[in-house]
C-alpha cells in the first residue's frame, strides 16, 4: 500500500522516530512495543504536514488523533478523527478520511471507547486510494 506523499496527496505524515532521535528530551514518544499493537478502535496521534494556500508559508504542521481501522502487515488503516485547522473542509481530506500509516508516525496512543470501536467498524467517509 503507498504512503501518503506531500506532492501527490498534498499531505505527508513525519517520522515520529525521526523526531525523537534528533531531540529526545523534548520530543517523546510511546515505546515502540506500545505503538507496534493497537487494535482497531485505539487512537492513534501523528503529524500532518499540510499543503496550503499561503505563498509566505505554503506547509502547516499539524497533530491530529487517527482511529485504527484495522492492522497491516506492516502497520495500520485508520480514519481521522480530527478536523484539519489550517484548511477548509474538502472532499479528500478531512474528518472520516482513510489513511495508511506505521509505527514510526505515531507520537501518542490512547485506548479504545465505544464511540471509536464504532468508527472503525464503520466504512470510511473517503477510502484511501
């Protein structure tokens, strides 16, 4: 399954162990053995960069909460549980969007609840292509 790539998707996620290893005082992460078996349902807390339409600053950087949908051989699907800040709501990227990702994006975790059990038994607002 491809990654998301800034120039196609217009939206990356960075490497969270990347982050880690250049400042790991001030930029901590969950051990990797925590952020290697969530279950769909768990949440999951990456780093977007995002395009925008701004010439000054075209990249926002955002943290947002991601649902597990389910397990990848490598990693995971999820759905955005967040709604982008720094863009207007569109047909590709927002709340309920299906995206894959991996361990080393993932900067928080926090458990499942009922209500995301229930979006991730549900079917995404938009699949990831």
């Amino acid at each position: 399954m491809r990654a998301p790539d800034f120039c196609h998707d217009g939206w990356s996620l960075d490497d969270a162990e990347q982050r880690h290893a250049e400042a790991p005082d001030t930029f901590e992460i969950p051990p990797l053995r925590v952020r290697e078996v969530l279950e769909p349902g768990d949440f999951a807390k990456l780093i977007f960069r995002i395009a925008i339409d701004r010439e000054e600053d075209p990249e926002a950087c955002e943290r947002m909460w991601v649902v597990v949908t389910a397990r990848t051989g490598d990693g995971y699907i999820g759905v955005l549980d967040n709604e982008p800040s720094s863009i207007a709501e569109n047909d590709t990227f927002w709340r309920g969007s299906e995206l894959p990702f991996s361990p080393r994006h993932i900067i928080d975790v926090d458990k499942a609840n009922d209500a995301s059990r229930a979006i991730a038994a549900s079917p995404p607002k938009v699949s990831w292509r």
